[in-house]
C-alpha cells in the first residue's frame, strides 16, 4: 500500500512540475497587463497557489502518508476544477517524445479525458481505502 501512496505523490509532484512553469507565466502576464480584470488576476493566483497543494501533497504522500491523504482529499475538487489530473504527465511525456500528432488530435483528447477521469476515480477510490487502512491501525 504504502509504494502505491508514494506512486501517487509522485504523480502529485510530476503535476506540480508539469503546470506550474505555464501557470506562472500566465499569472505574470495577469499581474503586467491592466486590460485583465480583478477577476482574472485573482484566478490566476489562485491556481498557482493550487498548485503548491499538490506539491505539499506530493511531499506529504511520500513522508507522511495520512495527511497526504487528507491534503490530496481536500483537492479533489480543485483536480475537477482545473483539470489537473494525475496521469496526466504521461500525455505531456508522449508529445515531447515525438508523438505530437497523436496527442494532438480531438479524438485522441476527448478519449484521454475519460481515460484521465477514470484513472482519477479509481487513484480515489483507493486513497479513500488506504485512508481508512491507515485510519484503523
């Protein structure tokens, strides 16, 4: 159980690496121009404040599995939110691999969502029973 959790964390972590180069500079460019609203620089900050939490899950997850857990919980609906899922990492392997066409399709997108959200439910699912192993012991 406990290498699966660790499995998940990094995932958290891969997460955190993935989108927070592209969230930061969408947030600079919020915070420079002054034709974006309040509204938008507020979002903007706040998804790049999201994406600390996962960070602070991932490292939870591989230290302390519990408030990994309790952490990545009280994500989940920030992950449904902006759509940031955990296998998502393989996606973004398979285009700077060379598989930019494949990835690149709407058939392959709208196929990879519903893989991505079923891996989601299931990453869930388990979490919630790891939660309560942990919890019992």
């Amino acid at each position: 159980m406990k290498w699966i959790l660790r499995f998940f964390g990094c995932c958290d972590v891969l997460t955190f690496f993935i989108f927070i180069t592209p969230k930061f500079q969408y947030l600079q460019q919020n915070l420079s121009y002054s034709y974006f609203s309040m509204g938008q620089k507020a979002a903007a900050l706040w998804e790049v404040l999201v994406l600390f939490l996962f960070l602070l899950s991932g490292i939870l997850l591989l230290l302390k599995k519990k408030s990994g857990l309790t952490i990545s919980f009280i994500l989940i609906p920030f992950r449904v939110t902006f759509l940031y899922f955990s296998f998502d990492f393989i996606s973004y392997l398979l285009y700077h691999f060379g598989f930019q066409n494949l990835v690149s399709t709407s058939q392959f997108q709208n196929q990879w969502f519903f893989i991505l959200l079923g891996a989601e439910v299931l990453r869930y699912a388990y979490s919630f029973f790891a939660y309560y192993h942990l919890s019992t012991r």
